[in-house]
C-alpha cells in the first residue's frame, strides 16, 4: 500500500502552478532579451556616433579619420557585444532560479588555471591594443607584414586579417606582428 501512497503523491502534481511558473519565466526572459536587444543598438549607435564626434576633432586626413574610425568602430562594438550577451546570460540565470555568483567564482579558479595556458591569447590583446594605440595601421590600409601583402580587411584585438591581391585572407595573430610596411598608393592596386 505504501508504494501506491508514494506514487498517488508522485502523479499528484500541480500542473497548473508549474504551467503559470513557467510562462511567466519565458515572459520575463523574452522581455529581458528584447531589452538587452534593443539596449545594445542604443549604446551600439551611441558609440557610433561618439566615435564619429570625437573623430573631427583629430587633425587626421579624411581617409585615414574614416580608416581609424570603421577599425575603432568594429572593436568597441565587439566589446560591447560581449559584454550584453555575459550581462544578459546572468541575468537569465536569475530569472530561471539559478544563482551565477557559483559560476563566477569557478570561471575565476578555471580562469587562473587557463591563464598560464593562454599567454598567446594575452599577448595578442595587449599586441592587439598596442597597434591600435600607436595608430600603426587601420582597416583599409594596405601594408606588408611577415610573408603576408595585401589590404587590411578586419582588425580585432586577436588578429589582423589582410587580403592579398588574389582574394586570399591572411589572419596574422597580433602578437606575431614584429615589423608592418605601410606601402605606398602605387602598390595600392590589390
């Protein structure tokens, strides 16, 4: 008799409860993605825009202000990506019962752990970073660098990517870049 007892208490489920947790959790997270959704262009423009602001103010030719301001552009929006969709998968876990703050603190002790692993990764940021400080080059310039000859298609904090005159991407890794030739408009024909 007990074994029935157990399994009356098993069917016995409250369906309708768990049916109304359950569709205001998928409101509240559909409403929660539109916002992050619709925030992120907000910013994403706003940072567009800025960038565009304070790019007349430098004292830069036409062409390399528009070369600076797509490189610059490109990377602040990766960023800003990340940084929403790391934001909005926290605040997901909240909504469906889950606290992250354990996640957290194991990406923390996984993080040390990878660290001396991803060296390379860190020096091709801190690289990545450098190059755009120092203004070396920007998207649209044509350049040389190591075997690699061609025009500067995407520049992220990782890698550069250069397209050579027959279409061919290279993807150089940032920390592997030791010396950049700029070329001059003749050689500029790629």
């Amino acid at each position: 008799m007990s074994k029935f007892k157990i399994l009356y208490k098993l069917m016995n489920i409250d369906w309708e409860l768990i049916s109304k947790q359950m569709f205001y959790r998928l409101s509240k997270s559909l409403l929660l993605v539109i916002l992050i959704f619709i925030s992120y262009h907000f910013f994403k423009n706003l940072l567009s825009k800025s960038l565009q602001i304070a790019q007349k103010g430098t004292n830069l030719k036409k062409e390399a202000a528009s070369q600076r301001l797509t490189t610059l552009t490109y990377l602040t929006t990766s960023f800003l990506k990340f940084l929403f969709i790391i934001i909005s998968l926290m605040m997901l876990l909240r909504i469906w019962g889950l606290d992250p703050t354990p996640l957290i603190a194991s990406a923390g002790i996984v993080g040390v752990a990878l660290g001396f692993g991803a060296q390379t990764f860190i020096k091709d940021l801190i690289s990545g970073f450098l190059i755009l400080l120092e203004n070396q080059f920007n998207v649209g310039d044509f350049v040389k660098i190591a075997d690699a000859e061609g025009k500067v298609k995407k520049m992220t904090l990782r890698a550069t990517y250069i397209e050579d005159h027959e279409g061919n991407i290279h993807i150089i890794p940032n920390s592997n870049i030791a010396t950049v030739t700029q070329l001059k408009k003749k050689r500029q024909e790629i």
